[in-house]
C-alpha cells in the first residue's frame, strides 16, 4: 500500500468543480437521442438514484437523467431497471434507491443486519408472524413475480394512522425484501413492487459474486461515494450509502493508504476532506439543469450549503401557508452555481407545466435576466420531455416577473 499523503488545499470553487464534474455535470448533452450505452455511463458515475412515489413533475428516480443528459426515453430507465439483464435494482441505498446492480454484494451486509437495522413495524412481523413470512415467502418462490395484492392474505389494514398503512402481507413482503430474501423484478403502472427471489431476477453473474466482509463492503461502498462526490468530507461519505460512521472512518483510512483518496482541506471547511484519485478538476463548468429535491448533487444538505451557499430544504410536508419557497421545488443550476429555484406541477390534462413560484438566488449575484432566460430555456426542455405544449409563470417569487417578461 502507498503511504498516506500530505493534506493540500484546494479552493472552494475548485471544490465547486470537482463536485459537479463528479456528477456528471459539465459536458455537453448529447445532439442525438439518448441511449442505453448514455443511462449506463450515469449509472456508473452515480451508482444510484433515489425513488420517490410523488410524481407532481416526474418521479424522483426519473429526474437525474434528465438533468445531466436532457429530455430522453424513460423507457430505458425502466429497460435498465426491470429488464434482463438488470443493470440496477431496488435496495436501501441512500434510501430507497435503483442502485448499480454491481453494488447487490457489498449492500448484502445491510440484508444480514436486517433485524438490527430495519423498521420496527416490519422486524415485528418476522418475530410475532413467523407462519405469515414464511408463506409469503412460499408463494413468491412458486409464482413470482407477485405484487403485494396478488398474495393478499390479510384485508385488515390500519387505518388509524396517516401513511404507510400496509396489510400484513405487504409488511412480511418488506421484511423479506429488507433482509434479501426476495427483491423486485420490476415497477408495473401503479407503480407497484413486483416481488421475485434474486436468483430469478438478478444477473447470474452478481447472484454467484460471493459476499464481501463488512470491512470490505464499506471500502467498496466509500470508494463508490467518493467517486460520485469528487471531494467529501467523512460526512458526505457516509451519508452517500447511509454507512456506519466508525466503519466509514476505517474504510477513509484504507483508501487513504492505499492511495484512492488523497487528504485535502477545502477553503472555508472546517472538516478534513479527501479528494478521489481520479476526480477531474475542470478549470469551469457550463451547466444548465434543474435538480431534483432527491438528486445526489444535493443528497447532503449541509455540503450543499458549503459548496453552493444553497439552503435548501423540501417542503412538502409543511403546511401550505408556512412554506417558505412552495410543495416541490427545483433548485435551478448555472455553470458553477445555483442561480434560483421554481415550484413546478405538471398539469398533464391541460398539457400545462406551470410554475408556480420562482426565486433567485442572491449568493449568485446573477442578473435577474439572464438567469430567467437561462431558466425558461431549461424549461422549455423540460415541457417537451413531459410533452408539455405550454408553460405558464404565476406571479409569486422574487423572480416571477423576469421569467414572465421572458416567456412573453
């Protein structure tokens, strides 16, 4: 192993570039229609996209691609995720997540620590309705791939509470998707899981990749967060996968020796940082996108505020007249920088994608102009991606009048 090396100091917007780079940010969208070959080259860079069920634009998972490769066929997302042979699947990765399918060994720990590690309400299952699990196991062995209603054996649901009011049957299913047992082969149009055991629906190559030690997983996961995040702090590591922060440090320690992750102090951060071996540093970057609330440009809030100057926080769960900036909102990036933020809802019956509030940035110190018509632009790409005839800008936000004297 190479000898740990001496600390550098990189600058904040070196580190500005070097994240984005890492992202997939910076080059040029394709001038053709995007291919598999283009959704594979992302899936290797980022490792993951997150899954949200709010589809009030398009669905969280779907987003990514769109911002860094422009409008393109959701169809092959759906080839990559639910098609042989998967090239992602579904697991806990920041959080519920289609993850590079090469990953499924070193996020096998995660299944085996299921007990410790899963919901309460799901483990409860398990260990007051062993028979339940079991069956439901049964029937997916014999007839998979199911749904949780092809196999609902308990009507009763919980209707007490506001949420994930599950049968017991969907819960067994969930236990036995946490803890590997069974995982799914794919979405159908109601976005429900269609459970299959992995020997049936993963790659035979991955199902027969033997699994890694918890020390080995969490070096392979680290190294895969650092390659996606360009420069991190031990934080922003963890944070990627949702790691373990002793075993992080341990598996920090490993790279840094090893030479894959170099020490480095980024101006104004007052935690150590490493920079990825093979991360680019671009002199600038030229970007347009709007980024998803669940993008992994902006998983870690924090690191987004120390990059960008961006606070963001997503507000759906706020009440309507407390929100500060609306329900769902995309933060819009420029070149090196966040330059504002819509509140968008897709209006697909009228065929309408109205914005609903827009906000500049002050940190940009961007003219109000230029960014509205850097945005329209960005959203006009957007409408024809949701096949969108119109756009329409509401009067509310800081930013609202630019963007409407630009589409006007």
């Amino acid at each position: 192993m190479a000898q740990p090396s001496a600390r550098r100091t990189i600058s904040l917007p070196q580190a500005r570039r070097i994240a984005l780079a890492a992202q997939g940010f910076g080059r040029p969208r394709p001038e053709r229609p995007v291919t598999l070959r283009d959704v594979q080259a992302q899936i290797d860079q980022l490792g993951q996209f997150q899954i949200d069920s709010i589809n009030i634009v398009a669905r969280a998972h779907q987003m990514p691609l769109f911002s860094r490769l422009g409008p393109y066929d959701t169809d092959l997302l759906v080839r990559a995720s639910s098609q042989k042979p998967l090239r992602l699947f579904e697991y806990w990765g920041h959080a519920a997540s289609l993850v590079d399918v090469n990953l499924q060994p070193a996020l096998r720990f995660r299944m085996a620590q299921a007990r410790g590690e899963a919901w309460s309400g799901i483990v409860r299952v398990m260990e007051e309705q062993p028979d339940l699990v079991d069956f439901v196991l049964g029937e997916v062995a014999a007839r998979g791939p199911l749904t949780a209603r092809d196999i609902e054996q308990d009507a009763a649901r919980d209707r007490t509470g506001w949420g994930w009011n599950w049968s017991n049957t969907k819960t067994a299913l969930e236990w036995l998707f946490w803890c590997g047992e069974i995982t799914a082969a794919r979405r159908n149009p109601a976005f429900e899981r269609l459970y299959d055991l992995p020997s049936r629906a993963l790659p035979t190559a991955v199902v027969a990749t033997r699994t890694p030690d918890v020390e080995e997983s969490h070096i392979i996961l680290v190294a895969r967060a650092a390659k996606a995040l360009g420069v991190a702090t031990e934080r922003c590591l963890a944070d990627y996968f949702r790691l373990n922060r002793a075993r992080t440090k341990a598996a920090i320690a490993h790279l840094e020796a090893s030479g894959e992750l170099l020490p480095v102090s980024v101006d104004g951060w007052t935690d150590r940082a490493w920079l990825w071996h093979e991360a680019k540093v671009p002199r600038h970057i030229t970007s347009r996108a709007l980024i998803s609330p669940f993008d992994s440009l902006i998983f870690e809030r924090e690191r987004a505020e120390k990059l960008f100057g961006l606070h963001y926080r997503i507000e759906i769960y706020v009440p309507a007249p407390k929100r500060q900036y609306g329900y769902y909102v995309y933060p819009f990036l420029l070149d090196e920088q966040f330059a504002g933020r819509v509140d968008l809802k897709a209006d697909r019956a009228a065929g309408v994608l109205r914005v609903l509030a827009t906000w500049r940035e002050p940190a940009s110190g961007l003219d109000d102009g230029h960014v509205a018509v850097e945005l329209l632009a960005e959203l006009r790409e957007m409408a024809r991606w949701l096949g969108m005839g119109e756009i329409e800008v509401q009067p509310h936000g800081d930013l609202s009048t630019a963007l409407a004297d630009a589409v006007g």
